[in-house]
C-alpha cells in the first residue's frame, strides 16, 4: 500500500471534477491519498472517510502538506486543463510554473509523478516549453485527447485513454427517443472573457429554450456547478429560467437544483437531448448513449467530441448563432449525435479493463 498526493480542482463544487475524483479513488481504493481540497463540505459525499485531504485556499497549515508531501509516494494529478495558461491573470504561467517546480522536487526525492486524464490548452512559446519541461518529469501520463499528447509528451510512457468517468458508467446504454420532448441544459458562466461575452451566450441559451418550448419540448436546467461565493451554474440556471418565464409563453421550464456525483448520471437518463457547455456534461450524456450538443468553449469540448466521431455534435462557442440550426437537426435526427451503441460497449468496457490494468502495473 502507497501513500499518495492527489492533485486537483476538487472541493468546489464541480460535478465533473467530483465524478472524476470518486472514479480515481475507487481505482486507488487501497492505498493512502490524500487529495488538495478547497472546501472540504464540497467534496461528493461517495469519498467522504475514504481520503484525507490538505487546504488548496490556505497555507495556514503548510507544514502538514510539507509532511503529507515528504511522506508521499506518488504525486499523482487527477483531470482537467492542467497545461493551460490562466487567462485574465496578472501571472497566466503560474500553474505550469508551480507543476514544474512539484515535479522536479518529486524527481529529486524519488517520487513517482503520474497524470491521469489531462490535457493541453492553446499554449506556445515558453508556456509550451514549461509544459514539456513537466511532463518530462512524469513517470506515466494519461492523455485524455491524441491532441495534447502529441503537443506535450509523445513516448512509450504516455498513452491516451478515454475520460476516467467511462469506468462509472455501469447504467444501461439508453435508448434513443426519435420523438424529442425533454431538454436538458448545462449551461456555465466561465466561458472565455465572462465580462464581454456572457451577456450573448446568456441570450442564446434563452433563444435556445424559446425554441425548444415552441416544439412542445420542455426544458430541464442542470447546474454542474454550485458555489455560492462565485457565480456559479445555479445562478446562470436562474438567469436564464427567470428570462423564460418573464415571456410568459407558458413555458414548461424547470431548474434542477440538487445535482451530484451520485444522480447525474439518473438526471441525465431522464433527457432526449443534452445541450452542455460544460465538457463533462457532454461526456457523461455520450457515455450514457444521450444525444448530445455540445458548446465547445476551449478545445477540450470539440476535441473529446471528435475523438467519439461525434464532430457533428460540436458547436463553437464562437458560432452560436447557429445553435439553434444544429438542435434542429438534432431534433429531427437525434441518433446522429449519439455514439454507436456497440462501439459504445465495447469502449466501456475496454477502458475499465485498461484503466485498471495500469494503475496495478504503475501504483504499486
């Protein structure tokens, strides 16, 4: 049994990010971790007991994460745009500088660095020198996108696999409903530049839920991030359902308010068709066999939905003008934006089997 440092955004109440720390913790189910948490009453309640945890917002307690750190065997990073430049800040390289500076001293006491299911921005220049420089220094990488490993690291100790989400998914494939009368929306905030861009993304989701409801197709609003003290998906649910209402067109409309780890995967059974903007929203509806629709804000989105043969599924973020075209035809044909069933299978199940066949040759 290892003792292990995991590394994400987890505690802020992201369900995509809660999904993918109960798959990694199930499959580290017998070793020690202890995993960088921001708010510890966030966490999803399946890891609760099952793993410590460090503050990410303090350092009040830096010579407790020294210890855990010290004591460490793996560092391992658990998901998300991890090579990325943070846009708006006055320091965009922190993040690739901090990897950077963990994984050299991680290399230097013996530590074994491993990421599973990240990826890359659109990084160049001396960010894309940082980035290589780190993953250099990892002893296994899991790419979740050919894209980034090709941009990042390319050798015999890197391999991509699907989203770690995959090995959850233990609900039967849903079948398609060819007749369309339930919409589900997963819409966010945090899309690139909020300030100047929000108010038209907002104006097309509303114009999205408009033409929905006048086919008779009601609207189920799914928030996949809840934290009060930002402006989180909740508070974009309730823009977009108080703007609806406010046409009084007698619009069958709903916001869902208790979404999880635990029920997203029920929630989303209940829809014919999934608009996400979130990646993960797009990724647990295609392994669920949902039609999906997914707003691609960062590569992530049309990258994940390419590498599933699913590129008629994207949309720009860029390009929403023509949303309303592209539910259309998913309306019309909603089985085009849906992975083939025994593809489906099949890549469930290999990936479970390859997922934990890694994990017992690399975390011993």
């Amino acid at each position: 049994m290892s003792k292990i440092v995991l590394l994400g955004s987890y505690g802020r109440g992201n369900v995509g990010d809660d999904v993918f720390l109960v798959a990694l913790t199930k499959l580290l189910g017998r070793h020690t971790v202890t995993a960088n948490s921001a708010h510890n009453d966030l966490l999803p309640t399946e890891v609760i007991n099952k793993i410590s945890t460090i503050s990410t917002i303090s350092n009040k307690d830096i010579i407790d994460k020294l210890k855990v750190f010290l004591k460490a065997d793996y560092i391992i990073y658990g998901g998300g745009d991890l090579w990325v430049e943070l846009y708006g800040s006055r320091f965009p390289r922190i993040a690739l500088w901090k990897m950077a500076v963990v994984n050299t001293v991680a290399k230097v006491s013996r530590k074994k660095v491993i990421y599973v299911g990240c990826g890359c921005g659109n990084i160049r220049g001396f960010s894309l020198l940082l980035a290589k420089y780190s993953a250099l220094l990892a002893n296994l990488i899991i790419f979740r996108d050919e894209i980034s490993r090709q941009k990042i690291r390319k050798d015999a100790k890197t391999q991509v696999l699907p989203d770690l989400s995959i090995t959850l998914s233990s609900k039967d494939i849903k079948l398609v409903n060819n007749v369309v009368k339930t919409l589900g929306i997963i819409p966010m905030y945090y899309i690139p530049d909020p300030v100047a861009n929000y108010p038209k993304y907002l104006a097309q989701m509303i114009s999205s839920c408009q033409y929905a409801l006048k086919q008779n197709i009601s609207v189920k609003l799914i928030p996949m991030l809840k934290d009060p003290a930002i402006y989180d998906d909740v508070k974009v649910c309730d823009d977009i359902f108080k703007s609806v209402k406010a046409l009084d067109i007698g619009a069958d409309i709903s916001i869902l308010k208790e979404v999880d780890s635990s029920n997203i995967n029920d929630i989303l059974q209940t829809i014919d068709v999934c608009l996400s903007t979130r990646l993960h929203g797009s990724i647990l509806a295609a392994w669920l066999h949902v039609p999906v629709i997914g707003v691609s804000y960062r590569p992530k989105v049309s990258r994940f939905l390419k590498s599933v043969g699913l590129e008629i599924s994207s949309i720009d973020i860029h390009d929403t003008d023509s949303l309303n075209d592209k539910m259309d035809l998913c309306f019309k044909n909603p089985n085009m934006f849906t992975i083939d069933p025994t593809y489906l299978k099949t890549l469930r199940t290999e990936a479970r089997k390859e997922y934990i066949k890694t994990f017992k040759t690399h975390v011993i």
